[in-house]
C-alpha cells in the first residue's frame, strides 16, 4: 500500500503538494468567486424581476431554475472536457459564455428570454467554475486535500459572500439592466486572464493504480457497484440541496414579505454565506482527520437541525442569527462528496464524476428553490417551505449513513 507521504514525494507526483499547487488554489479560488455571480444575481434581482416582468413567485424564480439546470448540463460537460484537455479549456469557454450570458440578458425583452439566456449561457457557462475546478484542484493534492477542496468550494460561497452586496446597491441606483452589463464586461476582463494560470498540465499519478483496485473487487463490498455509489451519491446531493434551496433562494423574498426589506435579505443572504465559508475550511480540516462519509453526516444532520428553527423564527434579529448558524452548519456537505469520489474512483475519471455529483447538488438547488416558489403561493407563507425541506434532508441523511455502514474505511490510493 502506498503511504500518502510516499505518493506525493515521488518524481511522477513532484507537483503534488507544491508551491505551484497553491498557487493554482489561489487562482481557481478566484476564478471560482467570480464565476459564482452566475449562482447569486437571480436570488438578489429576484423581487425587481417579478415586479417588472409582473409574476407570481413560482415563477420569479424560473431563470434561478434555468441556471441550476444550466449548471446541471454544464458540469458534467465541462467536466469530461477537463478530464480529456485540462481545465483550462472549459474555464475559458465559461468565461466567454457567462460574461456574453449576463450582456444579453442586460437587454432581454421578456420573462422567456431572460430565463433562455440564464439557463443557456450564464448556467452553463458559469459551470466550469464549480465542479469542474473543484475536482481538477483535488488532482494537486493528497495530504492535504480535504482542506483544498474546501477552500476551492468556497468560492461559490465567497461569490455569495460578495456579489449579493455588489449587486443590491447598484439595482436600486443603477437599475438591473446596468448592474448586468457591468458585470458582465468584468467578468470578461477578470476571468481569461486567470485561466492562464491554469495551462500547466495536470500532474502524472505513480503508485497503486485505483482502477486496478477497483476492477479486482477490492473497493466496493457486494451489493454495491461503482454506478450504484454514482447514483447514491448524486441523489444524495439532490436531497441536500433541495433542503439548501428554501434559504439561500428565498431569504431576501422572504425578509420582503416580513417587511424588512431586501437590502436586509441581501445581508442576511452575505451574511449566510460568508458563514458558509468557514463551515466548508472547517469540514475539510475534519474531513482529512476523520474521513469524508462521517463528515457529510454530520454536516447534513446539523442542517436539518437549524432548518427547524428557521421554521420558528420570524424576528429580523432571530432571522439574522438563524442565517448565519445555518452557513456554519451547512458548508460541509458538497466538501465532502467530491472527496468521496476521489476516494474511491480512478484520477483519471475526476472531472466526469465530480461534475455529475455536484451537478446533482444544483439539480436539488433548482427544484428546491421552484418548490418553496411554489409552496409560498399555495400557502401564501414559507413555514410549509421549510419544513418540506427538512423532509428532503432527512432522505440525505439517510443515504449517509447507509453509506457509512457499506463502503470501506481505508484508501486503496492516495494520488
């Protein structure tokens, strides 16, 4: 068994754990952050939409729907790109498709166009920022790795963190049409030359090949296959964002309704996933000291736990409380499955299977955020929302600890 100091210190690793891997961390943190503002503009232009275009909420919340699905379609693409030319050929084409997404969609002249254009070129675009870079950033890493990709992942989060408090302020002075067009032309000029950095080719893999593991039936025990755990881990991740969906989609609706503005949403939504950002630094230090499959239970369980309690809260200070435990808690959960994946499948397939589980996480964040939609102007409340998400994430924790019961404890390679 190859020891993971002996992998990485070998001349067919010599990139693995370099100075040059941590540079490459740092430029597709970037990279990734400002990539995100494909995930976060709809939620915070999501009241003016429907105002403008005059919608119910259901759908008002389409084109986040449609960037989910783009994301969905996106990642497994740009992921199967990455495996075959590296990453930095899809992270130029998503920047190219996100930044012409958002100048369109700056002058979209109905509900339907607007929504095409999220689902097309800024979800789609916006994917190779994602998964794609989350699992090339896992190729540089062995020892370290739980910690780099969460710190990779958490540029959805700083994205989160950021963009919502760019864009609120310049809706209200500049007007939405603007804010697009401007942010669209920065993502242009600040996106290609980051993926310069990203040229270098991935390093070679020596030691214990973990196809050859898995092909003599030493990694997965009966009953349970390599598609199985892809399936598993893909509804997995439908059930967790599903759940994820009611705040982070709704909450600057929500705050609408309560009569505290969306400048405070957008705050508490900053606020949510600036906490996120800590949460996904802090289950990966877990993850690398006590595996992936015990850190997703724990993170999908404490998430269950505060959604109840946005389900009882409906104080602007409570609100504001409620929001920023719910990041610390939640932040784990898409950490830990792309360690799984690299844990128990071939290098080589990294940006395919990455790619298909996280696209499954925003498959859940689509369907979950229309749902709550939909449950609001049926019950004209959100309580309903809530709890049906803590439903959905009851079924992920299910498949975690299943899962925890089943698979191996030990690394059949480290590379």
């Amino acid at each position: 068994m190859t020891t993971p100091t002996a992998a990485f210190a070998t001349s067919d690793n010599i990139n693995i754990e370099s100075a040059y891997a941590w540079w490459r961390l740092l430029a597709s943190l970037v990279l990734s952050t400002i990539g995100g503002v494909a995930l976060w503009s709809t939620a915070v232009v999501l009241p003016t939409i429907q105002v403008e275009f005059g919608l119910d909420r259901a759908a008002a919340s389409l084109p986040y729907t449609a960037v989910m699905l783009g994301f969905v379609v996106g990642g497994p693409t740009m992921g199967w790109l990455a495996d075959r030319f590296g990453i930095a050929v899809p992270a130029a084409i998503s920047a190219i498709m996100l930044g012409v997404g958002l100048l369109l969609s700056s002058q979209a002249a109905t509900m339907w166009q607007f929504t095409l254009l999220h689902g097309v070129l800024i979800g789609v675009g916006g994917s190779a920022s994602f998964g794609p870079l989350i699992a090339d950033i896992s190729l540089w890493f062995a020892r370290h790795r739980g910690i780099a990709v969460a710190i990779c992942s958490s540029g959805s989060y700083l994205a989160g963190t950021i963009w919502p408090l760019v864009i609120q302020p310049l809706v209200g002075s500049i007007g939405w049409r603007s804010t697009y067009l401007g942010i669209g032309v920065f993502c242009l000029t600040a996106m290609l030359p980051l993926v310069v950095v990203l040229r270098r080719q991935r390093p070679a893999f020596g030691g214990l090949s973990e196809r050859s593991a898995r092909t003599n039936g030493a990694m997965f025990p009966p009953g349970l296959s390599a598609a199985r755990l892809q399936l598993l881990l893909m509804l997995a991740g439908v059930f967790c964002c599903m759940a994820m969906a009611m705040p982070q989609v709704h909450i600057v609706a929500y705050c609408v309704d309560l009569g505290y503005g969306s400048a405070n949403g957008a705050r508490m939504l900053s606020l949510m996933l600036g906490a996120g950002i800590v949460s996904r630094l802090s289950f990966g230090w877990i993850a690398d000291r006590v595996g992936p499959l015990p850190t997703l239970l724990l993170s999908s369980s404490l998430q269950a736990a505060t959604l109840l309690l946005y389900f009882v809260t409906d104080g602007l200070m409570s609100l504001y409380a409620v929001s920023a435990l719910f990041g610390l808690v939640q932040g784990g959960i898409v950490v830990t499955y792309t360690l799984i994946v690299r844990e128990y499948y071939p290098p080589l397939e990294a940006g395919t299977r990455v790619g298909l589980v996280l696209s499954s996480t925003l498959a859940g964040m689509a369907v979950g955020g229309w749902m709550s939609g939909a449950i609001f102007d049926a019950t004209l409340s959100y309580r309903a929302a809530f709890l049906n998400g803590f439903g959905w994430n009851l079924l992920n924790i299910a498949i975690a600890l299943w899962l925890l019961w089943r698979l191996p404890r030990r690394r059949f390679a480290v590379v």
